[in-house]
C-alpha cells in the first residue's frame, strides 16, 4: 500500500485539518499517533479486566478484538483525528414529564458526526493524494474514549465519559483514522480529584468504584439495551423517571456546571415532545405512532414494545396487560 510520508509540512496540514474539522462544527479537536502511548496499554488492560468481571452484561460487540488493534480498522494507520461535538444545550424538560437522555433529544449522532466526518477524509484526501482514511462513530470497535483522551480532547472521569474542561461530559465523539503521520498532540491529564458525586449519586449503585461501570446496574444499559419483557425490579424502582437512557452521573458533575455554552447546533436541538412525554398518553401510541416519532434518532435502538415496558415501570403504572409488556 502506497503510505504517505512524514514532512515538513505535517505540521500545518494537522492545523489545516482541525480548521477544517472546527468548520463542520466539532470542538474540541486532537491527534494522536495510532501507536499510542503507556496510558492507551492501560486503558486496554482495564477493557479486559472489565470484560473479564462481565461488566458489559449482553454487549457482546465489546469483546471485538478490533478494539485493542486499531489496525485492523484501517491498514497502515499512522494517525486518528478525534473530534467531539457538543450536545448540550439549554432546554429542559416541563415539569412531571419522563426523562429521556440529552443525547437522544436531537438527530441520530452518529449519522451527523459520520456524515462530517466523511467530508472531512475527503478534504484530505484532496489535500494529500493517495490517502487512505476511515470515519469511525461508537457503532465502530474503537476505544473511542481512550483515544480521545490520548488525543487530548479530555480525560475519562470516574462516571466512565470524557470530559472536556470548557465543554463538560455533554461530547459525541468521532475519530477520522488516516495512514498519514501527522505531529501528534499531548494526552489530557486527570482532573477529577477525589470528586465522588457520581459515584454518590448513581441510584443503582453501578459505579462500582472509580472508572469502572457495570452495565448490569446501569439504568441505561437497562432501557436501551436489554431485551427482556420486564426490567429487574430492584432496578425498576429505581428509576425515577428515566425512560431512554439515564444522565444522572453527568447531571452531578461539577464541569457540567451552568457556565456550559449551549449548542446551536441544529442537529443537537431538541424534539419538543422528547421534553414533555407523558406516560399514560405514550402508552397509548401504536408502533407507527413510535416510528414517525424516532425517525432519524439514535433513540430507535429502542423498541416501541421496550419503551412501553420502560415507561410502565417509570410511571408505576400497574393496570398494563402482559401483551403490552413483551416484544
């Protein structure tokens, strides 16, 4: 395969390309060298330790060996731009409504972010002919956090997501691979402290300590990804309201503070019906109603039958059938 070489230019290529990237709306921006460095082997022993205490409960793609070897992504990768986009913004959901993740409020993020993304490997390949690139989102077996991290975007706080001093936890992460070899920047330090409000303020306890998430306890493993009729009820009464997802250890956490810069992003603004769901009139919508609803939203992982269980348990609601309950 015909790989660029290093040259004095790499330098103002790597700035060229976060200007370009800062255009498409990601901020903040990074590189890091696909080699890695002493924290990345780390942050890969941790993935297996966690695997290996069967933390990631049914997400069997976690175990992907792709996630430790980034080369069997892209053959001949030298470097990973990694781009974050904002999503919070200054909505909030009207008084006794149920709680849906800030992630799912607007369009599909991984659809916007690869999209930019792609723009972004084609302006460079123009740039430099014969490149090869590869847009990864979540949905890719990448250790997408940890190569944030790496690439100086934020660091991995104890709740488990990235956190960017200017722009909190509230970041979609994306990660342009290129066999380029571009000057690479310095990872984040740590700046959690001995801060523990997430870990307090989980209700289910799924933090089981600094760093480490078990999904097994995690309100939102539980409503976007387990395919059960019910959810467990230990866990159900726990809840509080939350119906897609579950935001409380970033609600918590003091970088997410009130100074944050609301999104103006259109791709990141909310559906209003997202901030004021009710559950006995949700309950009442057919799978069509659901559909019409979801298009387009990362939130169609979620299937009308889940959403009807999640919201039954949220709402306490006790005169449901068992055909409404089960896919």
């Amino acid at each position: 395969m015909n790989q660029p070489q290093p040259s004095p230019a790499g330098g103002d290529l790597a700035e060229a390309l976060k200007h370009e990237a800062r255009r498409l709306g990601f901020d903040p921006v990074g590189i890091a060298s696909a080699a890695g460095s002493d924290r990345l082997q780390l942050r890969n022993a941790a993935l297996d330790r966690w695997l290996a205490a069967g933390h990631h409960g049914s997400m069997a793609w976690m175990e992907d060996p792709r996630r430790r070897q980034i080369e069997r992504l892209l053959p001949g990768v030298r470097s990973l731009l990694a781009v974050g986009l904002s999503y919070y913004v200054h909505h909030r959901r009207e008084p006794g409504s149920l709680k849906v993740a800030r992630y799912g409020w607007g369009r599909d993020y991984h659809r916007v972010i690869e999209r930019r993304l792609r723009q972004l490997g084609r302006w460079l390949e123009q740039r430099v002919p014969g490149t090869t690139w590869r847009a990864c989102v979540d949905s890719a077996p990448l250790l997408d956090k940890a190569w944030a991290e790496e690439a100086g975007l934020g660091w991995i706080g104890k709740h488990g997501n990235l956190i960017h001093r200017q722009r909190g936890s509230w970041l979609l992460l994306g990660h342009l691979l290129t066999n380029l070899d571009l000057p690479a920047d310095q990872p984040s330090d740590s700046r959690c402290g001995r801060c523990s409000r997430c870990i307090d303020a989980c209700p289910t306890a799924a933090i089981r300590e600094p760093f480490v998430v078990d999904a097994r306890r995690c309100i939102a493993f539980h409503t976007i990804e387990n395919r059960d009729p019910s959810l467990p009820a230990d866990l159900a009464r726990e809840l509080q309201g939350w119906v897609a997802g579950c935001d409380i250890c970033q609600d918590v956490c003091p970088w997410n503070g009130a100074a944050l810069q609301s999104s103006e992003d259109p791709d990141m603004q909310p559906r209003p019906w997202l901030l004021d769901l009710r559950g006995e009139e949700a309950l009442g919508w057919s799978d069509q109603e659901w559909d019409e609803r979801l298009r387009a939203s990362a939130l169609r992982r979620i299937r009308p039958w889940m959403w009807r269980r999640n919201i039954a348990a949220a709402s306490r609601l006790s005169n449901l059938g068992e055909t409404e309950t089960s896919p």
